[in-house]
C-alpha cells in the first residue's frame, strides 16, 4: 500500500494493521527459513509497510 491510503486510515485501524502485518510477517520468514519463499522481496515489502505505518502513527502523536 502507499502512505497516502495509511493517512486516509484511523489510528484504531492503523494499530490493528500493524497487528496483523507483523503476524504475517513472522509467519512469512518462518516459512522462509524452513523452505523459502518465492519471491524474498515480499519480505522487505512487508517491512515497509509496517514503516510506513508506524511513521504515520508518529507523525500523528507530534503534531497533536
């Protein structure tokens, strides 16, 4: 997803995201240490993302 479909998200909905982001995300290394992935850079997306939501979620909290 792009950072400007986060900034459309409520905070509540960010906070389940980044839940369910992360669990997939541990999912997909374990899988991926255990047999490999197709494709590794899906890996590095998903990192992103989790990113790109938590900096929103900051820049949020600083600016009140």
């Amino acid at each position: 997803m792009k950072a400007s479909e986060f900034k459309n998200m409520a905070d509540k909905d960010l906070f389940e995201k980044i839940n369910e982001e992360k669990a997939e995300l541990a999912k997909m290394k374990f899988n991926h240490n255990v047999a490999g992935t197709e494709n590794p850079m899906k890996l590095r997306h998903k990192r992103r993302d989790i990113a790109r939501m938590k900096t929103i979620i900051n820049e949020r909290k600083n600016n009140g």
